[in-house]
C-alpha cells in the first residue's frame, strides 16, 4: 500500500494516478477484516482526492474505497474525524 500511496502523491500522470485510485478502491473493498490495517494507511490520501480532485471518476472511486473501509462500525468514527464528510456530501448536491 505504501508504494501505491508514494506513486499517488508524486504522478503528474493522471492516467497512473486515476488508475492507482481504482486499484486503492479494489483493495478496500476485497479486504478482510485482518487486511483492514493496511488500508487504513491509504485513508488521509483517499480524504485528500475528496477534498481536492476535480475529476468526478476519481472521486467517485476514493469515495468507494471509503465506503468499503466504513463496514466496520468502529471504523466510521475515524472516517468522520477526518473531515471528509461536508465533502462527500457537497458531491450529493
């Protein structure tokens, strides 16, 4: 996860750098409960695209990988601390 997060926050590729988030995306959504550490590292990344990106696609996909980490109720909590959820909802507008 951490080379991916690495390539993500250095591309000026943005084919690379939408494709890294789908990829981020699938890993979230496959992961185990135990694979679920490892995801977590890629949150404040995932918070950022959300914040920042313009491109409906790539956002659409850090949103789902948010989605995916949020099935653990303990987790949802981290989520909302980040600040991301007026972002996620200024998409549903």
């Amino acid at each position: 996860m951490n080379v991916l997060l690495q390539i993500v926050n250095t591309t000026s590729n943005k084919n690379i750098y939408n494709k890294i988030i789908r990829i981020i995306s699938n890993l979230c959504q496959g992961s185990s409960v135990r694979h679920l550490e490892i995801v977590e590292t890629a949150i404040p990344t995932l918070v950022k695209i959300v914040q920042r990106e313009t491109a409906f696609g790539t956002v659409r996909n850090a949103v789902s990988a948010l989605f995916y980490f949020l099935r653990g109720e303990s987790k949802i909590q981290k989520v909302v601390e980040t600040g991301v959820v007026p972002s996620i909802v200024s998409y549903l507008r």
